[in-house]
C-alpha cells in the first residue's frame, strides 16, 4: 500500500510511494445556501441601521474568502462557534447603538446568528459523509488515508516556509486555507493536484519546502489512482466546503466585534471584558504543525 515516511522535525518531509488500491465512493454534495431566519431582517429587507442582514452575511462571507486566499486558517470547533455566535450576537445587541455608531450594524448581529443556525445544518448533514466512508473495502480507505496523508505532508511543508505576507499568494497556490476533508476523495485529489500545479508556478517555494521529483511523481501517482474513485471529480459544493465558508465568516464577524468593541468599550473594561470573554479563541493554523491523522474528518 501507500506509504509516507516523514523526515525529522527539523528537516523537509520525505515522500515514498508503493502502488495498490483501488475505488471508493465520494460524499454527498450540497449547495452553500442560508437558513431562512425566523425573523424578516434576515431575508434581505433593510434594517432600521444601515445594512441589511443579507448584505451584512455577503460581506462576512467576503472577508472570509479574503481570509482564505491569505492562507489563513484556524483551528476551533465549529459547534462551539456557533454557540458562542448566538451569545455574542445577543450581547452585541444589547449594545447596538454604539456598535453601530462604529459601523458595526445590526445587519451583522442578523447575520451572526444566521451563520450560527447554517453552521448546525452542515454538521448535521456531514454524517452521511461517514456513512459513505464505512462502505469502502480496506485497500480503498488506505488509498484514500496514503494520498490524504501525502497531501497534507506536503502542506505542512510548505506552511512552514511561507510566513511573509509576500508568501502567502504562494501559499494559496498550493492549497492553504482551501477546505480539506481527509474522507472526501474530491478533497485530497484537488489537493494534490493544487501542489502539482503550484510546485510549476513556485518552484522557489517547492525547492525551500523540499519537495523532490520523486514525491512529485508519488502525487501524480496517487492522483491518478483517485481519479478512479467514483466521485472523486465531483464538485466541491459538499457540506464540508460550506461549513468551512459558513465558520469562516462567523469567525470574521468576531474579529470585526473584537475590533470594535475594544475601542467602543475603552472607558468600560468590564463590559469589554465580559463581551471578549464570549469569543471563542482560535489557534492560527499557519504556523502550527499538525500531523495528517490530526486532519478533521467529514
């Protein structure tokens, strides 16, 4: 089967590669779509301040997206966002005006609370992504597990030498802050052909992360491997992309909150500490190591 021998920590990783295995069936897919709110200023009316709360969710959305094509990740458990998105929604609300007075509207508390509810529907529908899982022999889950784990070797590799600001289109290129589903054939064959193809546009990056010929061609490989996994090609509007947009843009709404209410709250430290208390805290992924088996699975 598939193999992965990782160098030393303080050295490139190593890639080798033997070949077996075969098919296995993909996730189900879904649109990014929101939940329609029980409230009418969710669903696109204007509200009395300023944005409505379908634009403020775009521009969320936008700044995610923003986020990502920085190669900017996070490591936090999406339920507990949610959760703690109704909270803090509820707080901010509670401080509307001055929030507001500061740009940040009631459109975006609408908003929160919107991607709060969305966040729950995609967990509740990954599950049928371990259904599918469980239906595939030994030789396919190991297929899926080797090329998975190459992929995200590599990743990592590349994570560690692209921590400048300048780096970080580079760093898209090879798939940092693209959703990525260990289970999800779909996931890991972009995956690796978004290395592939950036390994050719940044050879600079490939060399300093110490990616070889022979590990290219163990990707090429693999890749062609899971091209014969029914579903492998298939779009990637599944429930485990919109959960990482839904999430993204939650996340962007603390971050506008956070902002603003250090400033707002300045002469009221309590308040400000009781209101930055209900954010979640979330780990940078950029600069932390995680092995391929620490990968959340869909």
């Amino acid at each position: 089967m598939h193999s992965i021998r990782c160098a030393a920590p303080s050295g490139p990783p190593s890639l080798h590669y033997s070949k077996e295995g075969r098919m296995a069936r993909s996730s189900r897919e879904s649109a990014v779509k929101p939940r329609p709110a029980a409230g009418g200023s969710a669903n696109g009316k204007s509200l009395r301040n300023g944005k409505s709360a379908a634009d403020a969710r775009k521009d969320l959305l936008e700044r995610a997206g923003r986020n990502r094509d920085g190669a900017s990740q996070w490591r936090s458990d999406p339920l507990a966002d949610a959760q703690a998105g109704r909270r803090v929604a509820d707080l901010a609300q509670a401080h509307a005006a001055e929030l507001s007075r500061r740009g940040l509207t009631t459109g975006y508390t609408e908003a929160a609370r919107q991607l709060a509810d969305e966040i729950e529907d995609h967990l509740q529908a990954l599950p049928a992504a371990a259904v599918t899982a469980r239906g595939r022999s030994a030789e396919e889950a190991e297929l899926l597990a080797d090329a998975a784990s190459t992929a995200q070797t590599a990743r990592e590799a590349v994570q560690r030498i692209t921590r400048g600001a300048d780096d970080r289109r580079a760093a898209h290129a090879f798939g940092i802050g693209q959703p990525f589903s260990a289970r999800q054939p779909q996931h890991v064959l972009r995956a690796l052909r978004l290395i592939l193809e950036a390994a050719k546009t940044h050879p600079e990056v490939a060399s300093d992360a110490g990616l070889i010929p022979e590990d290219l061609q163990t990707m090429r490989d693999l890749a062609q491997d899971l091209e014969k996994i029914p579903g492998a090609g298939a779009p990637l509007t599944d429930e485990a992309q919109a959960l990482v947009e839904a999430q993204g843009a939650l996340r962007a709404y603390f971050d506008l909150l956070a902002a603003k209410a250090t400033l707002a709250f300045a002469a009221d430290p309590e308040e400000r500490a009781r209101l930055l208390s209900l954010l979640p805290r979330a780990d940078e992924r950029r600069h932390l190591r995680r092995s391929a088996d620490q990968v959340p699975a869909a």
